[in-house]
C-alpha cells in the first residue's frame, strides 16, 4: 500500500508533529459586515492551500470563496454583506485587479457547502470561471494594490493602485459609471477608510518622500480638501500618522488615527469638520492602537509591550479604561461585536492559534487534524550598542547547551517577535536546536526611537545587535559556536546574507529565504512600494548615494563568504525579484562556494501547504547535512 492510499488518520498518525504543525487547519479573524453582521469572511488552509471563506453564522452555513493555485488571502465583504471583493493577481505578483462576487454564490466548481470549521471542501474549477467573478471595477487597468474601502449604500468603492508607471492613485468607484480618479502622486499612498456616510474618504500619503511616515488627507468624493494632517513638519524628527477608522455613525466626522507624538503608537480621535482633536494618553506602556465598537461610544485598545499584547475597553465618555480578559500571549487581531463581545486571534509560542471570544465560546474551531504545541519562549534582554535588545529563545524541553542554535530573523524590517505560535521555529525545536529570535534596532514595539535607528547603515545597524545576542548566546553556554546557522525570510533572508559575508567567522551556515541578495538590481526590479522604502531608508536611489547601496548589498561582501548558504526564491516574487538573487548565486558559482538554491512557482512566499513543508524539510535536510548531526 502506497502512502498516498492509507487511511487518512494512519498517514496523520505516521507525520511527525512538526510537519502536523503546518497541515493542521488554520483559520483567520473573521471579519463581519457591518450592516449584515451575521455575514463573515474568513481566510483558512482547511484544502491545503491558504483561501478565502464564506460564513454565514445565522446559519452555520460556510462557502470556499476562492480556489486558484497559489491561494488567495486578501478579499474584503462589504458592509451590507452582499458581495465579497477578492485580490485576482498572478501566480503570488502582487500585480492584478479586484473581483467580486455575492456572498451567497456558490463555491468554486459549485459546491455550495464546501467549509473550513465545517469540514467541508470545495471542489472544480477556478475562483475566475464564469461571469460571477467579473471585475469589480471594469476600466482599472492591473496594479499593486494600495487600499479599498466600499460603501454602505453597496454601489460606491474608494481603490488605491500602485504602479511603476502612475505612482500612487485613488479612484472612486460606483456601479454602472466608470472610475474617477480624484488623487495621484508619484510617492506611495493608499486608502485608509471611507466614512459611515460615504462623504469623506481618509487617505494616507508620503508626498514629502519619507516612506516611514504617512500625513493624513480627507477628500470628498470629488477629490476636494476637507482636512490634512501633517506631523512630519516643525519638529526636530518626523512623526508618522496612521487611519485607524471614521466613527460608525452616519453624520459622524471623528476619525480615529494612530500618532506617535509621545516616542510611541497611540490612538487619538480627530474630528476632521471641526479640527478638534482628542488626546486619549492611555499611559499603556509600549505600542497602542484602536477600533470603535459598532456604537461609536467607545474603543477597542490594542496594546502591544514586550513581545506580548492584551485588550483594553476605553469609554469615550467616561474616559473609563477596563481590561478585556485574554490569556497571556499575544492578540493577532480582535473585534468588537454588535453585542458588546469581542472576537480576537490568540496564540502564545506554546499553544497554537485560536479564534476566541470574551463569551467564552471558540468561534471557529476547524474539524480534523489539530496542530501539537510546542514550549514557551524565554526572554533575553542583552545589552547592545544601541540600548538593550529584546530576544526570545525556545530550546528542546529538558535540553542543556551548548546546542545547536538558529538565529531566526524576522522580516520587516518594520516588524517584530512576539510570544506567538509559529510552526518554523517549532520545527527547529522539535529537532534539537535552540531557536533565538532576535528583535533588533529597526523592529517595532519597542518605541519610535527604536524603530528609527533603521537609517542610512541599513543591514548593519541590525546585525550590531545580533551580533550581541550571539555573544550573549554562546558565553552564557546556551548555543555551540560551531553549530550556529543564521536563517530568516524576507528582511531577515536579506540579513542573513548579509551577516554571512561582513561576519563570515560568526555563522557556521545561512539559510535565506526570499532575501534582498543584491541591493542595486532589488531596487530597479521591486514594486514601487517597497523602491520609496528603500529610498527612506537609504536616504536616496543607487544613484544619489551609490556608497550607501554598496555597503548595505550582500553583493558586496559575497567573496568573503565562508559558510555553506541555502536559498530559497519565489519566481514572480516582486518584493524581492529573482533576477537579484541569481545576481548573488552567480557570484557564489564562481568561486565553487557551498551553496544550495531553491526555486519555486510563486511569489513572496507561498501558500500552499504542500510547498511550504516541501521548504521547510529542505532546510532541515540542509542543516543536518553540513552540521553533521
């Protein structure tokens, strides 16, 4: 009998945990419509591959939404609950146009009962067969996307387009009439929300050129100026600014915003008619964001400190603030109910996801395989040449170094670790390694300062404080500094390489997926999103500060490389495009240099299951080979 045709629970019996971590179903915050709130979309990998999910919760009923190859996660319901829009790119580009299709239109190939928690699956053809999945916005040509807001009345969409040719532009949308376009700019921009009545549209904008902080503009729908909020200007640093949502209520002008006007993210409310702002000053230590509950009386507080985040009610007019039971680790996302619960995604490093409620109950709750836990997460605080560095490490339970250790960098670079569950570190921890995630000068959560040390010395201001935990990690007698590997994706995949060739004596292998490898030809091939970033970062384009560039490239030290190096690279990847890394890899060929390459269908990272395990067992295969365990 052949693998594929034993019974399911003998092949789930047989799978080692670290590979049930991957398979076992997942399922996103459900997001509800505000004037349907029994209509729901939910994005799961209940088929295998990571796609959009309709839940109707009147009556328990749930419909797969889309069905395309490479999977599909960025779909929007609208507010009557009536049509969901979906984001059709190619092959995980990025580039495309948004579709749309009613809530209660059968899932792809027909089968109407196909479901993530129910069980279910869908089977047929393409999410595009048929008219049913027309575009939603006949006349826009393919872009990236830059934000979509639509309206209550079910006919009215605010969409944001990013293009190498147009820059930034902002259309308005309504049924039967072709788009107006009421904003462009050659600097990035997008949609941030559309009032509860559709007569104002709140965007985010860098027209000054710093890609790291948005000003704020209100437009009506024929591009007119109601408002504008700047906190870039008049101070001796630039301060960003963030669209968190307008009250829902109709005639309401308060729109909430995120500032940083105090080192920090924190929420405050400003009533775009009059002026008038808010200043809410929380005193929660640590990052703060906000969402109004459904009535507009009071907010929802997000609050993120320290790798680990929590819930908060926060009254308008009381100005009362009440702690919102959650268990500690960390909150992904949450939301208020009409009924005064609030839904949220938890996890720590130990027990996987779920998708709670403050009445107690599991809102979704997948049938089938069910992922192990893993063990908690340390914290490390390591005095560095910027301040004190955050890391959290997880080793095999029982285990005593020195041991084996990955250093796993996360991406961003405008991101950070939490106490939060996630199957690649658990898979180095399930085969004897240390894991320390490192959570350096350029992360976020740990104040405005911190964050925006990330300039001009990009890559090297970062692995300045990895480097310190590495010498933290290795005299406290946790890892064996002949057995370190330096892996990441993304940003972190970019500081690998980097680390492997300004401190080949430190690393003894690297492996990098998705990494920036070459910085100039990343630049010239990448969206235009990410060419603005780099811009701030950096402080110009390779030809205005080519030193810049050249000191920050893996490129550049690519000969001084010593350890064995495995890559991983999408193929339609626009945020960091192929042709960079092939750049890299002829270079490593060269000179006969240990390394492995991984191409792959997709883009920035994939979301089919199957592709992902495929990855991950390289890797491990890869680290066991060269540290000969």
């Amino acid at each position: 009998m052949t693998e594929s045709n034993r019974p399911i629970e003998q092949q789930q019996a047989a799978m080692p945990d670290w590979e049930k971590r991957f398979r076992a179903p997942r399922v996103s915050l459900p997001d509800w419509a505000e004037d349907a709130p029994h209509r729901s979309l939910f994005v799961s990998n209940a088929t295998g591959t990571y796609e959009l999910y309709a839940w109707d919760r009147a009556t328990g009923e749930q419909r797969q939404v889309t069905q395309r190859a490479n999977g599909t996660t960025d779909g929007v319901l609208s507010p009557d609950g009536e049509w969901i829009w979906w984001f059709d790119d190619k092959d995980g580009d990025e580039f495309g146009i948004w579709r749309r299709r009613p809530f209660t239109a059968a899932a792809p190939g027909g089968d109407a009962s196909g479901g993530a928690a129910s069980g279910g699956h869908a089977s047929g053809g393409a999410a595009s067969d048929g008219d049913i999945d027309d575009p939603a916005v006949p006349g826009l040509e393919p872009s990236y996307p830059a934000g979509l807001a639509i309206g209550r009345d079910g006919r009215t969409a605010v969409v944001g387009r990013s293009t190498d040719d147009d820059g930034s532009t902002i259309h308005v949308a309504r049924i039967g009439e072709a788009p107006v376009e009421i904003y462009r700019h050659r600097e990035s921009a997008g949609v941030g929300d559309l009032s509860h009545d559709g007569s104002l549209i709140a965007i985010e904008h860098t027209e000054h050129g710093d890609a790291m902080h948005s000003t704020l503009r209100v437009l009506r729908p024929d591009g007119s100026t109601v408002a504008e909020l700047d906190d870039t200007k008049g101070g001796t640093v630039e301060l960003g600014l963030e669209v968190l949502g307008f009250a829902p209520v109709d005639g309401d002008t308060r729109l909430l915003i995120g500032h940083q006007r105090r080192g920090r993210w924190e929420p405050l409310v400003w009533d775009v008619a009059t002026g008038e702002e808010t200043d809410l000053d929380l005193s929660l230590p640590g990052d703060v964001a906000a969402e109004w509950y459904p009535d507009g009386s009071a907010l929802l507080i997000a609050h993120s400190f320290e790798a680990r985040s929590d819930l908060w009610r926060f009254d308008l007019d009381s100005r009362e603030l009440v702690k919102v039971p959650t268990p500690p680790g960390t909150v992904s996302g949450a939301t208020a109910r009409p009924d005064g619960s609030v839904e949220y995604l938890w996890s720590s490093a130990a027990e996987p996801s779920t998708v709670r409620s403050t009445t107690g109950e599991i809102v979704l709750d997948p049938p089938g395989l069910k992922s192990p836990g893993s063990v908690p997460v340390e914290d490390v605080w390591v005095e560095g040449p910027g301040g004190r560095i955050h890391a959290l490490v997880q080793k095999p339970a029982g285990a005593s170094g020195p041991l084996p250790t990955v250093f796993d960098i996360h991406g961003g670079p405008t991101w950070h670790d939490s106490d939060s569950f996630a199957a690649g570190p658990a898979a180095w921890v399930d085969h004897g390694y240390a894991v320390v995630r490192v959570n350096y000068r350029g992360s976020t959560g740990y104040g405005r300062e911190w964050t925006d040390a990330l300039r001009h010395r990009v890559g090297l201001i970062e692995l300045e404080d990895i480097a310190a935990v590495r010498e933290w990690a290795v005299t406290s007698g946790l890892a064996d500094p002949d057995r370190l590997i330096l892996t990441g994706g993304s940003w972190g995949g970019y500081l690998t390489l980097l680390g492997l060739g300004t401190q080949p004596d430190a690393w003894t292998l690297g492996i990098a997926a998705v990494p920036v490898a070459d910085y100039v030809t990343a630049y010239h091939d990448e969206m235009e999103a990410l060419k603005a970033m780099d811009r701030t970062l950096l402080g110009g384009t390779p030809e205005e500060v080519p030193e810049r560039f050249e000191a920050s490239s893996p490129l550049t030290y690519v000969d001084a490389v010593k350890a064995p190096v495995y890559i991983s690279a999408g193929v339609n990847d626009p945020r960091c495009p192929i042709r960079q890394i092939d750049n890299y890899v002829d270079r490593l060929a060269a000179r006969e240099a240990v390394h492995e390459v991984y191409r792959y269908d997709a883009g920035h990272g994939s979301l089919v299951v199957d592709e992902r395990i495929k990855q991950v067992r390289l890797e491990l295969d890869f680290a066991q080979r060269h540290l000969d365990l």
